[in-house]
C-alpha cells in the first residue's frame, strides 16, 4: 500500500516578547484538508530527520523551543491504517513500533522545551505527539481528542499508555486510553482536555498560530503556568486499575486481547522506566498490528465511515423530495424520540396523533421528558430547548398530519393495524407525500398493497434508542418509486444517521440475525441445555450483552411477536420456545441487575436431553447465522455482505474489533463449513493466508 505521505515544514520564527527563535514544524500532507495528516514510515522519518536537526541546533543554542502543529482542522490523526494495513509480518510490526518510539520520544527529549498546538483533531499518534511534548495548547473549539486503539484491537503505543497515566493520573489515564475508547469511541472536547490536565491553554481559533507562539513565548518567560501533578501513589494505583478490571470484565467478558493488554500498561505505567514500558508497547504492537482481529476492525471502520458517506442503494439526491414538515402517527416511545430527533435534526414541524387525550398528554410528557434531559446534559441551549419543544404538536385529529410532506407510522407491531393506518392517512394527505413505516419485521409490501399509490410507501427501520444508534434500515418493496426511497435516505442523511438500503424480507437484516440467534440460544435451552451455560456460551465473541439480558431490554412480548412473525415466514429455522412463551405470560424478567441470567427461569424449560456445553451452544449459534446470512444472500435482502457487516454493527452494536458479522464466520472457519466458501475475500478482513 503507497503511503499517503505527511511532509514535515520546518522553519523559524521570532517569538513575541523577545523570547527568542523557535523552531516550527508543521504537519501537512497537502490535500489542503481533504484527508486527514497521518503517519507512515515515510512520515515518520522525515519528521524524525527534522527533530535529529532540532536537537543539534538546540545543542548549539540557535533555538529555543520546538512547536509542532498541523494545518486546517486536523492536527494528525495518527497512524496512517491503510499502512497498517498492508502489514503482514511481526517483523514489518516491529520496526513501525520501534520508528513510532523512536521519533515521538525525541520530542521530550530535546534540550529545550518542546510545544504542541492542536489546531485540530488529534487520534492515537497524533495525540501521542503531543503528549510527547513539553506543554500543549489547543484551539478552544477542538472537539475530538483521543487514543481510539483500544477500540480497534491495538494499544496506545507510541507512548499512549505511559505518558497519559502519569501525566492525568491513572484514573484518567485509564478513560482516555480504555474506557472511552470502548464506549463507542468517544472523544474528548478541548474544554475538558484542559479540566484534566492534558492540555495547559486553550487559544482562540483566530489568529490560532499568533495565539500559541505567543503562550509559548509566555511560559518560557514563566508568565503561564502550565499543568502540572504529582504521580499518583501506588495504593491510588493499584484501585484504579483494580476498579477499572472489574469494569472491563462486566463490559467485554474476557472477549477481546488489546484492551485487557491496553489495562496491563497502563497498571506497569507507574513503576517501569520509559524504555522498559516503550518496549512492552513494542511487544503488544507487534502481536496486534498483523492480528486478523485488527485487520477486521480496520476492515469494518473503513466500511462503515464509507457507508455513512455513500449508503448503498440510495438512488442519489436528485431524486429526494424536500421535506418541510413530518407527520408521526402515535405517540409511544419510538414516536416521541423520533419527533424530537426530527424537530432537533431537521428544524421543521413535527406532527404528532394518537387515538385519546390520555396518549395525547403522555406523548407530551415524554417530548418535554426527552427534551429536559437534553438541557441538562448541555446538549442544547434553553432557546434551542424551547424551539423543539414549539416545533412538536401532539393531537388526536389525523387531519393535523395532513399538510406533512413525509408521515411515518410508529404505532403497535400488528399488519392489521398498519395498513388500517396507512389506508387512513391515504384519504388526507396530498399525493406527493411519502408514506413510512417504522415496523421492525413486518412486510412493508403487504402493508402498502392495498393502496391506491403504493409507490410512495418505503420503510424506515429505526433503532431503540434513536438518538443514539445511528443505522436505519430503508426498506424497499417492489413498488417503491424512485423519488420515495431517496427521500428516504435523503432524511436519514439529514438525521445524521447511516442508511442501508434492504429489501422487504421479514426482519430486513437487524432483527432478522439477532432473532435467529435468539431462537438458536432458547432452542439449546428446550433441549436440555442450562440456562446459565446458554447464557455464558457467547462470551467470547464480545457482543454487546448477552443473550437473557437483550431478551429483556427488547422485551418478551416484543421479541416473541417477531420471533413468530418470523417462524411463520421463514419456517422451522426460527424455533418458538414454549418456555419463553411461558415465561412472558408470567411477566418474568429473565435477568439481574448485572446482566447475568436469572438461574430460576430453568422452570420453565423442562428439557428432556443432556444439552450442550458452552462450545457446543457457541457453535449451533454461529452455524445457524452463517445459514442465515447465506439464505439473506440468496434472496437478495442486501447486495453484497459487506452491507450486512454495516447492519449489524450500526444496528446491533455488534464490536467493531469482530469485524462485524462476515469476518467473524469466516475467522472461525463457520461461513466455509456451512456455506462451502468465505463469505469475504482471504485478506479483505483478516492478515492474508496466501
């Protein structure tokens, strides 16, 4: 793979205040902000050859200072992946660690002092420069700061898990090098960078350069006080870690090496020296980066950021009606979030019905709800609060929804009542506008056949909770018009969401997976298999909980109502469970507050063989989603499985370091002994074998 190279510009400047010259070092790949600064070996040794003439010329006393900063909006995002990619021994692993070191380390090691102004964002190598660095300033609207590796099956390796402990304290150091990264990589704002202590200043965006050379200028004069802390004691040590293990375990259950190995560093932080811990990070680098775990989470990070930019089977703008003003009919909890998504995102009226004055003031209540808590968290201003707030209307008179240029229906998972629903809005709303359903398995066709114009019918799968999960699946029946599927994906774009395009086959791709295997988990269970044994048996592909604990967040009535939706299209591939029918009937709740199945549930499965052990669960599991995914192939629910992969890791919260759901089969060699081929190339998500 050809490096995209980011050059290193060195040159001097005059310091304000007479402080003397410093030696500037900007980070510029010329795309003028295309893509983003990263780092290869070709990039690495240049700005290791401008740090060797920084050291001589300090040495000399020509300068006094080294300030390292990028161009636009980023400063570096790190290392660059598609060199990464490309890796394929230990060795080639090892001398990328080794030159990462051995550059960024130069930087704390200079005879004078060394600064770092993010004028952007800074990911992984990137921010380990600047942590690399004496001091550091930021501009004050910097948003994303990180060390995502731990995210995608590495660590934090160019120092990352030494520097950051010790400079943050270890608790700290452990959010920002771990615990971020596995809340769906979140980053850190410049504001709290400065709370923690990771940046000394913040600088206005205006004349950002004139801002930090100035700073520089100042805390070389001692008029600014940079950020400074005493290292934590080893007993303050020790708990964090602790603490932080046990959270780990709740979270990832063993699955996954890099962030267990990403927590040993961060622990061995306080007491090695820095070659001894450089060294290890060496070592984890040089086992994870020609990992197949890695090579699938790059796999699935580059198919998802494309995803979110060119969604498949998106007929293009062009095509899409504007939408000024949305219709909801209910207005239960997917209604209410959806409205609020709607008026926050989209700026426009929403409208919203339901059958009584009772539902009406509920629907109310959780808008106002939904809203306060927004203001609470910060995320909206009291203005912007009060303007989303003004844009909903809740009311019981369908002809509200009548001036809508898009309504979507969100009311109860029954086929009679949907198309009862769409029939109804027929009557009232003009021909142009686009009719949507919300309905998570149901037949979009069939709900729409019995229109006049079932062409402007088009599904809109939302996931629980809305604001939060980013997939829709659009949903396409053999009706749909052009224009009424782009508008479709033309909303979801607006929404911020990432769009697939699926075909009307029950379940569409979500659901559809994630019941069958459901279905396979509770048929282990009517066989004999215990339900604590069940529960554990997926442990080790790291999903987001298990299988009783999802049963309960989606809930039994729910989950069954689909489940037989499913088992009546699909047949005997999806099994009914008598004792989960028994168990919703009961109101039973099948999981503690942990998330741990509840072992007095095994009531309602009376068994009748010996049942499987946890590899054995594991294994009808993954065969029976492998057939799945081969059956979706075939009917052409997608196009192409890399868009299944999209699905399940948007929609289901499938880890990014399994690759999604392709990679993951073929690693465990599922897909070849069920389907009788890869389900991807040999390469694409995994170190190639040839």
């Amino acid at each position: 793979m050809t490096e995209y190279v980011t050059h290193v510009e060195a040159r001097d400047v005059e310091l304000p205040r007479g402080a003397g010259t410093a030696l500037l070092l900007v980070l510029d790949n010329g795309s003028d902000g295309a893509r983003p600064a990263t780092l290869g070996g070709a990039g690495l040794t240049e700005l290791r050859e401008r740090l060797t003439e920084a050291r001589e010329r300090a040495a000399r006393g020509e300068i006094v200072a080294v300030v390292v900063t990028g161009v636009g909006g980023c400063f570096c995002a790190g290392a660059d992946l598609q060199v990464v990619a490309s890796l394929r021994t230990r060795a080639e692993a090892r001398e990328v660690a080794e030159l990462g070191h051995a550059t960024l380390r130069m930087l704390g090691e200079l005879e004078v002092p060394s600064f770092a102004l993010l004028n952007g964002y800074a990911f992984g190598g990137g921010l380990e420069i600047a942590l690399h660095c004496t001091f550091r300033a930021a501009a004050d609207d910097v948003r994303r700061l990180a060390l995502p590796e731990a995210h995608l099956g590495l660590v934090a390796g160019w120092g990352g898990t030494y520097l950051a402990p010790r400079l943050l304290g270890i608790e700290r150091g452990i959010e920002l090098a771990l615990e971020r990264p596995l809340a769906n990589n979140r980053p850190t704002d410049a504001r709290t960078a400065l709370e923690w202590g990771l940046v000394d200043a913040l600088l206005s965006r205006e004349s950002f350069l004139d801002a930090g050379l100035d700073w520089v200028a100042r805390v070389l004069a001692d008029e600014a006080t940079p950020h400074r802390r005493s290292l934590d004691d080893a007993a303050t040590w020790r708990a964090a870690v602790d603490a932080a293990r046990e959270r780990l375990h709740a979270r990832l259950r063993g699955a996954r090496k890099a962030p267990y190995r990403t927590l040993e560093l961060l622990a061995a932080a306080r007491d090695n020296d820095r070659d001894t811990h450089f060294a290890a990070e060496d070592d984890a680098l040089e086992e994870f980066l020609v990992s197949d775990g890695l090579h699938a989470a790059l796999y699935a990070f580059e198919l998802t950021t494309r995803a979110a930019r060119r969604p498949s089977g998106d007929p293009g703008p062009e095509a899409a009606r504007e939408v000024g003003a949305v219709g909801i009919v209910g207005a239960g909890l997917m209604a209410t979030q959806l409205a609020v998504l709607f008026a926050s995102r989209l700026g426009v009226p929403v409208v919203l019905r339901d059958l009584d004055d009772e539902r009406v003031a509920a629907g109310r209540a959780a808008i106002e709800a939904q809203v306060d808590q927004l203001r609470a968290r910060g995320r909206v201003s009291d203005d912007e609060a009060a303007r989303i707030l003004g844009s909903c209307t809740v009311t019981t008179e369908l002809a509200e929804l009548a001036r809508a240029d898009l309504v979507i229906e969100a009311v109860t998972e029954v086929l009679a009542v949907k198309k009862s629903v769409l029939a109804e809005l027929e009557q009232i709303v003009p021909a142009e506008t686009i009719l949507a359903t919300n309905t998570s398995a149901l037949s979009v066709t069939a709900m729409g056949e019995h229109l006049a114009n079932p062409s402007r019918v088009v599904g809109l799968h939302f996931f629980n909770p809305v604001a939060a999960m980013p997939l829709v699946e659009v949903v396409r029946t053999p009706a749909t018009s052009p224009a009424a599927l782009a508008t479709a994906f033309a909303l979801a774009r607006a929404l911020g969401k990432t769009a697939v395009g699926v075909a009307d086959r029950p379940g569409f791709v979500v659901n559809r997976l994630l019941l069958r295997m459901l279905a396979d988990v509770a048929a282990t269970v009517e066989e004999g298999t215990s339900v604590e044994v069940a529960d554990r048996a997926l442990d080790p592909l790291g999903l987001p909980m298990r299988p009783f604990r999802l049963l309960d967040l989606v809930g039994l009535s729910v989950a069954l109502h689909v489940l037989e939706t499913l088992h009546s299209e699909l047949g005997d591939r999806f099994p009914l469970s008598p004792g989960l029918a028994a168990l919703r009937d009961e109101g039973a709740r099948l999981a503690d507050r942990d998330g741990a199945v509840d072992p007095a549930i095994q009531r309602a499965f009376p068994g009748g063989g010996p049942g499987l052990d946890e590899q054995g669960v594991r294994t009808r599991v993954l065969e029976g989603l492998a057939e799945e995914v081969g059956a979706m192939l075939d009917e052409r629910v997608v196009d192409d499985v890399r868009e299944i992969d999209v699905c399940m890791i948007l929609g289901a919260g499938w880890p990014i370091a399994n690759g999604g759901i392709a990679p993951l089969l073929d690693r465990e060699g599922v897909s070849e002994r069920v389907l009788g081929r890869r389900l991807l190339p040999d390469g694409v998500a995994n170190v190639a074998r040839q």
